[in-house]
C-alpha cells in the first residue's frame, strides 16, 4: 500500500500538478485577503483575522480537490492498467487508501504556505500577537477534515466514470451538495420542522463549530463517518471492474 501511495506522491510532483494546484490556491487566497477590495480583504477590514481565510478555503478547495481527485481512478481505467493493480496481491480497499491519503497529502501541501499569512496578522494585531491561537488550529483542523471529505468525495466520483472532466463535474457536485445543500435544505418553510436535523447533515455546520475553535467529538466523528463511508463505497465500485 505504501509503495502505491509513494507512486501517487512521485507521479503528481513529477508533473506540475503539484505545483501548480499549491501556487494557486495560495495566490488566490492571498488575492482575496490582501489586495482585491472585498468583504474578506483583511486591510480593508481594519480587522487582524484570519476568519475569511477559513471562510474562503472550503469553496475554493469545491473546485481544487476535485480536480486533484478526478483522475485517481479515472486515469487508470482509460489507461488500462486498472485491472492489472486489481490482481496485485492487495485488497481493494488499500488501493483506495492509498490513492486516497496520496490526494490527501498533496491538498494538505497547499495549506503549508498559508502559515506566513498567520505571521502577517500576528504581526499586524495592535497590540503585536492579538491573535487568537486557540480559533486559528481548531480552524485548521476543520479545514483539514473538510478537505478529507471532499478528497473521500471525489474518489468516489473518480471510480463512477473513466472520464475525468465528468469525474470532476460530479465531484465538484457532491461537495456542495455535502457541504452547503442540506443548510439551503433546511431553511425550506416546509421543512422547519426538522430545519435543525437537516442541517447537521452537512459539513457547513461542523465546520463551523470547529472553527470557533472548540472541537467536539461528535463534529470529529461525524467528519471521520462520511470519508470511511466514501472509501468504502469506492472501494465496493473497484468490484464490478
């Protein structure tokens, strides 16, 4: 398992991919933070938070995790080589593990560089270091397992199509749907009834609480449920090839 997920590693860093997906995220967060007039420009603000970072991240990984994830499986039923991985003497659901945990580390790669943006606000706050630690890692952490779902998420749409743009479409699909669907469910009048049940189905919700920074088991584990349940199916999908 460990030499498939080394092989993914190798094969997005040998190309640009990589790269690429890291230096455009960073710059399109550091666009809307620092120089684009917005509601999220931290300048403009007169703010030292980095509340819209969080606030930005989720959407735009809606579109960078899903064009990570679209050709793990995709990409190997077009060239073939899927069935030859299937009767390696590794089960199916460590396949998925791996390519899933290899999407993983290169969208987690991405959130490195955001770290000079914590030292830009410490040092802006006034006072020097008016910057609450303790919202910034449980912000982190949300956006950490966030990014799991939606990697989980989009392997599964990888492993529905042998066409990447659709794998990408469908993806892309899923995640809102996870992410913000069940909030714009829940506030149908006819559904007030169960408003509240609705909308913890999504991850808007836990999201949230985790990023106000207190982590509570029932938003970990409800993070950890939809990626297992998304490998899982994924990996039922590998049985029908």
């Amino acid at each position: 398992m460990f030499a498939l997920y080394q092989k993914e590693i190798y094969q997005y860093f040998s190309s640009a991919v990589g790269y690429l997906v890291s230096i455009v995220f960073f710059v399109t967060v550091g666009l809307f933070l620092w120089i684009l007039p917005s509601g999220d420009n931290i300048i403009y603000s007169g703010y030292a938070s980095l509340r819209p970072l969080f606030d930005l991240a989720p959407w735009l990984y809606l579109f960078l995790v899903p064009a990570i994830s679209m050709r793990l499986i995709s990409e190997e039923r077009n060239k073939g080589t899927l069935e030859l991985l299937l009767i390696r003497p590794i089960s199916r659901l460590k396949i998925v593990t791996a390519k899933y945990l290899a999407g993983l580390t290169l969208v987690l790669i991405t959130l490195v560089p955001t770290v000079v943006y914590i030292a830009i606000v410490w040092h802006l706050g006034q006072p020097q270091g008016n910057l609450d630690m303790g919202s910034v890692c449980g912000s982190y952490l949300g956006l950490i397992m966030l990014a799991g779902v939606y990697m989980a998420i989009g392997i599964f749409a990888s492993s529905l199509t042998g066409n990447q743009i659709v794998a990408f479409i469908v993806a892309m699909a899923l995640c809102y749907l996870v992410y913000s669907g069940f909030g714009a469910l829940s506030t149908l009048p006819s559904l007030q009834g169960c408003a509240s049940l609705i909308g913890q189905c999504g991850i808007e919700e836990h999201y949230a609480s985790i990023s106000r920074g207190v982590v509570d088991s029932r938003d970990v584990v409800y993070f950890l449920s939809i990626a297992l349940a998304f490998i899982f199916f994924t990996s039922l999908r590998l049985k029908k090839y």
